[in-house]
C-alpha cells in the first residue's frame, strides 16, 4: 500500500484558488483552558482542539476523516502490515526556527511508546524499533496493528524539537501554523502566524485569540457584541439568541461525540448488571435530546456514533424507554425501594450538566435518587477521569478516525476505563480487531465490540450531539471533523 504527493498536490492547489485573505485578527470563545501542552501527557479533549495549530504529526486527520500528509508526504507499508516507511517533507522548521530532522521524529516518538515515560504508551505496546535512515523514518511493529496509522494522526504522535522537552506543558514547541505567543490561564491563548510555517499559503489569519469563557451567557453576549467572532461549540440552550442575527453565520454538524452517563460498574449497586439495565430502561434518550440538546443531536446506543459510517451499528432499540421494566429489574437486584447515589457534572459542560439533571428527574420515577455534584473540570479530571473515584457521571467521549481507539477504553486493563467495564470476551475480540486486516472482517468485530457493550449495560449511552458553530458571516473556511480539533489555518475573512 503505498501513499503518493496526489492528495498532496490536490490541497496545495485548492488552497491556492482560495480567497486571499486578510490580514486581520480574529477572536474566538473556547469554555476551558487547556489541561497540559505536552504531548505525552496532555488528557484533556480541550488542549487537543488547540493544540491541532501548534503541532503536527507524520500525518494528519482530514475533515473527511481520511489520513493525509503532515510531515510526511508520503508513505509505504509492508505486505505483512509491519514495517512503515515514511518519507520527510524537506525544509520543515520548528517555531524555535531548527529545522526539523528524522532524529526528532525518532526521539519524539521512541519517547511516546516508553511506558515508564509516556501514559499514552499503552496504544503503542506494538512497536518494535523505529529509526533513521536519511530524510526517512522506518517504524517496525512486532505484529499487524489495523489502526496504528490512526493513531499517528493524534496529539501523543506530535513532533516537537528535543530541546524543547522541558517547557512543553506550558510553552509548546511544534511545526504546526501557528506560535503560542501568550497564554494567561483562566483568561485567554494568543496565538500568532508561524512565518516559516512550510505551506505559505497558511495560516490565512496573523493573530488569533483564543478567550477562555466558562459562561455560555458571557460567550453568546461577546458574539453578538463583537467582542469574539467565533464560538466552535454553541451550546444548544443558546441556538435561539443567535440563529435569527443577519449578521452571523451557523453551521450545525454531527459532532462524532459519545456523550453518556458513565457507569462505575465495580461499585455497588452497579456491579449488577440488573442495576444497569433498568438505569437503561429509565431514561428517555429522546427527552434528553429535546430538553437538553434542544433537538440537536442522534440517539446512541453504544460508544460510536452514525458518524462512523460502516463501523457503526445502531442499537438503540436495545433499550426502549420503559420505568416498569426498570422497577422490575430493580426489585429483582433486590432494590425494590430503590437506592440513592451521586452523580458529578462537570461544571463547564452545560449540555452534560443540564443531561444529568433530566436523567436525575428520571431515575426518581423508578426510585433511584441521585445526589447532583457539579464540579470544576480540573477536579473532574484527577477524581473521575484519572482516579476512577465515582459512582456515576455525564461526559462526553471525543471521537477518532479509527473506532478501535474509541473503543479500546473498555479493555479491562486500560486507564482509560473509567466504567471499570471487565469482559474477557471483549478483550479478545480488541486483539482480534487490532490484528485483522481484511476491512469488512475488521468491520464485523467492531460491531460485535459494539453489541457487547450495550447488552452488558456498560454505561447508559445517550447521544452524538450536533456541534453547533456560530460565526461573523463574514468568516469563511471553516471546516468541521470528525475529531475533536479547531482547524484555524484555514479560517479567514472575506473583505
């Protein structure tokens, strides 16, 4: 399989025909500030969508969701599915203005498949070797790995100099479009052209600002005002305030975001999947959608939504609204009364607090009381996210090019399974998926994949909301993806 400068070739030509943009400055509302800049330990879904202008990678995600050249432009892999041969794009410079070599990209990523260094090292148990060999970088795996190309396309793969290790958490150093020029946390990000960035025709716009605005009210009330001229994320309680301006723009597309009430299957009473059936069998997806989305989202019933194409399976009959059903299971786990447990909202989410809330009014109704506890998102993170200290939670789950790297945080042992969700069965078909390389078998096990994790009631899944992006109309190229990122290379104002 071999990849050539045709894509290459094609965008550069595209973005040649593009409007020429101006020069001016441009502000945009994003609700939280980044977790951590650095690679290899940055965990937040925030700093991702920021950090897709600051680093790059070998390759890049498309808002197709193909894979194309980044640093690389082009590649080849072996008939065995182990042995990747990627070649450099020349000329390419880090912000610190060194030009870029194979010995970075050999450092970065021999850094980010060490697991005593890098917590991400858990997707890249596969590698082998990875060396240099002139403007070439040669990745060896020890076995065929379906998504492994997938997984160079994410921020842990980003290339950044070596010199620059010790600052990257708060001082990033990267090839991408755009500087870090300013960071002042809690208030805002600046964000300045990259002049030796090796595609001249980008980045379209100088300076952007970037202004951390937790309030959805205060972030509406800056668009209307003029104070910001984008916001990526509307959130849906807002749609009405803007979607009749004449002056703004709105483009709504599906978000590829699993958004759930995650279950912590190893506590009490959700150790019993009785409980976690009728926890599914009492809330009403669509009333969610329509109270907290305000319409704007698909029902879901497993951790991959529509906007996965073939990989998806709908299962949202597995589960139809039903309270009886839910008391019955209830009282068969020996719950007959009912029980009380905590759910924690993350305080800067409203569409994940104002779903909790909804789903609390339902679980009344089968004599489940929950305890709301809102909470700031860092705390979020350590609690629930990295120490798994919780009973029940509203998230949102970003999406992937690949479904084994949405997927794969259900196997038992990772870290990222914050349901503590445990299945032998699950864990053999992950290897299996990993392996396969015909498409269509690949396809049939992520389904499986799918299918068990709604019958087991990992977790209740609730929907892919739409992702609402609000704009001055004077504002063009905007581009929406199937991952969680903000392309503002692209972006620019028409005079």
């Amino acid at each position: 399989m071999r990849k050539t400068l045709i894509s290459l070739l094609i965008i550069t030509l595209l973005a040649g025909c593009a409007t020429t943009p101006s020069t001016d400055e441009l502000a945009v509302a994003i609700p939280t500030d980044p977790d951590n800049f650095h690679p290899h330990q940055s965990v937040a879904a925030a700093t991702g969508e920021i950090a897709f202008n600051i680093f790059e990678g070998l390759v890049k995600a498309a808002p197709d969701g193909s894979i194309i050249p980044a640093l690389a432009t082009e590649w080849e892999i072996s008939p065995d599915g182990r042995i990747y041969t990627f070649i450099l794009r020349e000329g390419v410079k880090f912000h610190n203005g060194r030009e870029m070599t194979a010995e970075d990209v050999v450092y970065c990523l021999t850094r980010l498949a060490d697991p005593e260094i890098s917590p991400k090292s858990r997707d890249y148990t596969d590698v082998e070797s990875i060396d240099a060999e002139g403007n070439k970088v040669i990745i060896t795996l020890t076995k065929s790995n379906a998504v492994f190309l997938a997984l160079l396309t994410e921020l842990g793969a980003a290339i950044y100099p070596k010199e620059a290790e010790d600052q990257l958490s708060n001082q990033p150093l990267g090839t991408g479009p755009y500087i870090l020029e300013d960071w002042e946390p809690n208030n805002s990000l600046t964000l300045k052209k990259f002049q030796d960035y090796w595609n001249p025709q980008l980045p379209k716009i100088d300076k952007v600002t970037l202004k951390i605005i937790p309030e959805p009210t205060t972030m509406v009330n800056n668009l209307l005002t003029g104070h910001v001229d984008l916001v990526p994320r509307l959130e849906p309680d807002y749609l009405h305030q803007v979607e009749n301006n004449p002056d703004l723009q709105i483009i709504d597309s599906p978000m590829n975001l699993v958004q759930l009430m995650a279950i912590n299957n190893s506590v009490p009473p959700f150790d019993d999947i009785r409980v976690r059936k009728a926890l599914n069998y009492a809330v009403n997806r669509e009333e969610i959608i329509l109270g907290a989305g305000w319409g704007k989202g698909t029902a879901i019933g497993s951790n991959l939504t529509p906007a996965m194409g073939a990989w998806y399976k709908d299962l949202t009959g597995k589960y139809t609204y039903n309270p009886k059903k839910a008391r019955e299971l209830l009282a068969e786990a020996g719950y007959p009364q009912g029980f009380s447990a905590t759910l924690h909202l993350p305080a800067p989410y409203p569409l994940h607090r104002n779903a909790g809330e909804i789903i609390a009014n339902q679980l009344e109704d089968v004599g489940i009381k929950l305890k709301i506890e809102v909470i700031d998102w860092g705390t979020w993170i350590e609690q629930v996210n990295t120490n798994r200290d919780y009973q029940l939670t509203v998230v949102g789950f970003t999406g992937r090019i690949d479904p084994h790297t949405m997927l794969n945080r259900y196997q038992s042992q990772s870290g990222r399974n914050i349901s503590y969700f445990n299945n032998p069965e699950y864990d053999r078909l992950l290897v299996q998926g990993l392996e396969e390389t015909d498409h269509a078998a690949r396809v049939e096990i992520y389904q499986q994949l799918q299918t068990i994790l709604a019958e087991e009631a990992s977790n209740v899944y609730l929907m892919d909301p739409s992702q609402i992006a609000v704009m001055g109309k004077d504002i063009k190229g905007w581009a929406n993806y199937p991952v969680y990122v903000l392309d503002l290379a692209q972006l620019y104002k028409s005079k």
